[in-house]
C-alpha cells in the first residue's frame, strides 16, 4: 500500500449495498478510495484498467464481489493486469477452499493474497465491521491502516483478528454466520411461541423488556425488535428465508471434522422448510435478515 503524505490508497471492487459504504468509511478516515463497479453510476472510474492506473505502486486491491464465479473472474483479471508487490483482498463470503486456488494463481505473479471476512451488514458504516484475516503476517501488516478504518473504535482485538494463513479469514467468518443462523432461529422460535399463547397480550413489548439484563440480550434481539415495531405481526413479509451458502459450508465441515453441530444443522432445515410453507418463525428470520443486512424479503 502506497503512502502519499499521510495518505493510504485503495482499489475496491464492488460498491454495492457492503461495498459502497465501507468505501464511504475508509473516506471517512482519509483513505484514497479508487471504487469500480459494472454500474456507472455508482463507480469513481470506467474500468478496473482506469482503477489499476490510478494506484500508486505497490497497489492494493480490495475484492467486494458475490462468492463463486463472480469472484474467480476478479481474481483472475486482477492476475493479470497487476504487478508483482501488489495484494488483492476478497472481502466477500468466498468459501475457505478457494483462498488457497486464489492465492496460488496470483503468487505465480508475485501478487500477494489475503482473505479477510467481514460482518456488519448495512450498519457497517456507522458502528463498523467485524473482521477476520487470513494471510502472511507482513501482508496483513501492510493492510492494517484499511483494516483500522473499517473496524469500529476501540481495542483492535475487539473487532479484528488475524487468524491465520491463507483462508483462515473465509473460515472464521464461515463459523459466525453458521452460529448468526442459530441464533436467529432461535429467537424467532420464541416468537413463534409467545405469539401462539393467549395470554401472552404484547409480544414486541417482551422482547423490548430482554434487551437490557438479561442473558440473551443481543444485536440481534434489538433488530428483532426494530422489525416487530415496524410490523407487529410481520404481516407484510411471507416467512421464505434464502441462505447464503456460508451455513450450509459450516455443516459440511461439522461432518468432515465430525464436530457435532446440532443447534446450527437444524436451523439451515429451518430455512429450507421455510421454502415449502409460510411460518411466523421464519418470517422472524426474513425480517432479522432484512434489518440487519438488507437482505430483500418477499411481501405477502
């Protein structure tokens, strides 16, 4: 990363609902932030050629793009226009198995590799992101001014851990969004109940009374009960929650390590039964899903 004065630059590719505001909060902190996406209206430049020139040597380049093919056709062009000293980021929910074909295709360039996970959905911008780095000690070093700017303030250690090599990042952040599917299931569970009991009169008002306290209290609950002031019954959403890959992934490696994942297995069925009927717990989860990353939910 190249300092100019004081100045840190960074290249970032995708600036859509994460990426655009964890570009406005690295400019926020005084970063030069290069930003290129397909959509025109939303990118500083007409091309990741135009990006790579307005980088200073040795560049850094941050990678904001879905997992999967999207992400491996970035990788790839990236390979082959950058120079050797430069580091790509993937910042995306890429799967851990595929750090290490990303970091072999750019190291045959001299092109460094980092994978770095990172949580905070649509709120990021304002209280910042979680994160997770897997990569070589002097490049997570390099990148840690960007790191600093993304995370919120306060001990470092709160917020950000390097966990280790190539795909620890992807990994680490594979097992949060497994634990985040558990929770979620389990506090829309509840509201299934509380909502199924006549004597139970005020619902939103219960969960509102667990958000100073007690054991559960959580960011979680309190977006659970942003969702149930704004629609008390979650009459306007139908109870069909996607998943995005990262639990299903958890699962997987629970049975590859035989690590019992009992609680986090039964919250991904949860979510394919939720495509079969219409349920008030899932459509907690819809909404959950819905206030803390924006994540569409179909209307009922």
């Amino acid at each position: 990363m190249k300092k100019s004065g004081s100045t840190v630059q960074l290249g970032l590719i995708g600036l859509g609902k994460m990426g655009n505001n964890m570009r406005e909060r690295l400019r926020r902190a005084g970063i030069e932030v290069v930003g290129y996406d397909r959509n025109p209206e939303v990118s500083d430049v007409a091309s990741v050629d135009e990006m790579i020139q307005r980088l200073q040597s040795p560049r850094s380049v941050w990678v904001m793009v879905p997992a999967g093919p999207v992400t491996d056709s970035v990788i790839t062009e990236l390979g082959e226009k950058l120079e050797s000293g430069d580091i790509v980021v993937d910042g995306g929910n890429s799967r851990f198995s595929d750090d290490q074909k990303h970091a072999g295709h750019l190291g045959k360039k001299g092109i460094a590799f980092v994978d770095c996970g990172v949580s905070g959905g649509v709120w990021g911008l304002e209280n910042g992101y979680g994160l997770m780095a897997g990569g070589r000690d002097e490049d997570i070093e390099r990148l840690m001014p960007v790191f600093d700017a993304l995370r919120p303030e306060g001990e470092r250690s709160d917020s950000f851990v390097h966990v280790g090599e190539v795909g620890a990042g992807h990994y680490a952040k594979m097992v949060h969004n497994g634990i985040e599917y558990g929770m979620m299931q389990s506090l829309a569970e509840g509201y299934e109940l509380l909502e199924s009991k006549d004597i139970i009169k005020d619902v939103t008002g219960t969960f509102k009374a667990w958000q100073q306290g007690t054991v559960v209290r959580s960011w979680l609950l309190d977006l659970l009960v942003r969702a149930l002031e704004e629609d008390p019954h979650l009459d306007a959403i139908k109870g069909y929650v996607e998943d995005s890959g990262e639990g299903r992934w958890t699962v997987e490696e629970a049975l590859a390590q035989a690590v019992p994942l009992p609680a986090i297995t039964a919250s991904i069925f949860a979510r394919f039964e939720s495509r079969q009927e219409d349920s008030q717990a899932m459509k907690a989860v819809a909404a959950l899903r819905n206030q803390f990353g924006g994540h569409a939910v179909k209307k009922a």
